[in-house]
C-alpha cells in the first residue's frame, strides 16, 4: 500500500484519508472517505464534558466507508464483469435435468444442496438444454449441474464451472467443494 499527501485536495472540514482503488480496467476510482470535521460540532453546539467537568468541544468523523451502496456495488459489479465468487452469487448453482424423467434426480440435488445451505435452482423451463445451460451461464452462474440418464444410473454429476467441465463426480465431491469456495470467501 502506498500513500500520497494531496495537496489542493477538497478536504472542507479538516484532514481525511481517501482510500483510492484501481479496478479491472484500470481506472482509479475513490472507494471510501474518512474525514475529521471540526466546523459542525460548532456549529451545532456538540460538546461533552471532560474530567474536569468543563465543555470541551468535540470533533465529528465521517466516514463513507463504501460511499453509497449503491456505487459501491455498481464498482464491484464491473470490476468483477458481473462474474461474483460463488459466495457473493445470488444463484451459486443451477440444475439442469436433461428430460423430464430427470427432474426427480434434479430435486434430490437440489434438496441437498439447499440442506447444505448453497443457493441453488432447478430449470426444468421449456426450453432446450443447451439454451437452459446457456442461459444459466449467460446469467453467471458459477455451477451448472447437468443431469441426464448417464448421471441418474450412475449416481453421479456432470458439473460445468466457468472454466471446466467435470463428469462423473458425486454430489458429496461436489458439496464438500462449494462450501470449501464458499468458507474461502476469496474474489478468485
């Protein structure tokens, strides 16, 4: 981490810290304020009484630790391109039975990963596979589940992440490592 001194900057009360962050494209962008202001307890009448028990005017501190939250979230947003780690994900995982015959399978994994506390859905929508797989992903949705009849008689799942495919894993192998991502809370 470095530091600055900025001088001519628009500090109006009295000194502050900015904390300032380059995102994925490199623009430089402040993310938080803390700032003494010395003017409104003045000017507001604010004091409090010392160990003498006399006035003693005091010093306000703002803070905006995340501006708004709004633009908090909307720098996040496109620093990440919108691809949240799975512990940020509102869907961490979706399910996608092949044919109708699979959907009971589907909600089995489901139920479980909803046990375990993973935010998950099932797409039995009308729409083809590819379009259902297609448009978990066009959604960002780090696991897709696919389950067919290779999956149902095996007992077993084929994962899609954002970078891999995964066949013939089980649903404990694939549990243990979404709360292992989960736990880690990293922005990989």
């Amino acid at each position: 981490m470095t530091w600055i001194d900025g001088l001519g900057e628009a500090a109006f009360y009295g000194p502050k810290i900015d904390f300032i962050a380059k995102d994925s494209i490199g623009r430089v962008l402040q993310v938080a304020t803390i700032q003494l202001d010395f003017n409104q307890p003045k000017n507001f009448g604010l004091y409090c009484i010392n160990e003498k028990g006399e006035k003693e005017q005091v010093v306000m501190i703002h803070a905006a630790i995340m501006g708004s939250i709004e633009r908090f979230m909307s720098t996040l947003i496109e620093h990440l391109a919108g691809n949240f780690p799975l512990w940020l994900s509102p869907t961490q995982v979706t399910v996608v039975p092949v044919l109708e015959e699979h959907e009971a399978y589907g909600q089995e994994i489901l139920k479980t990963l909803k046990e375990k506390g993973i935010r998950a859905k099932l797409d039995m929508g009308k729409d083809s596979l590819g379009k259902r797989i297609r448009n978990a992903k066009t959604v960002k949705v780090p696991y897709v589940i696919v389950v067919g009849d290779k999956e149902k008689d095996s007992g077993t799942l084929t994962v899609e992440t954002r970078g891999d495919k995964l066949e013939g894993i089980t649903l404990e192998d694939v549990t243990k490592r979404l709360e292992k991502e989960i736990a880690g809370k990293t922005l990989d």
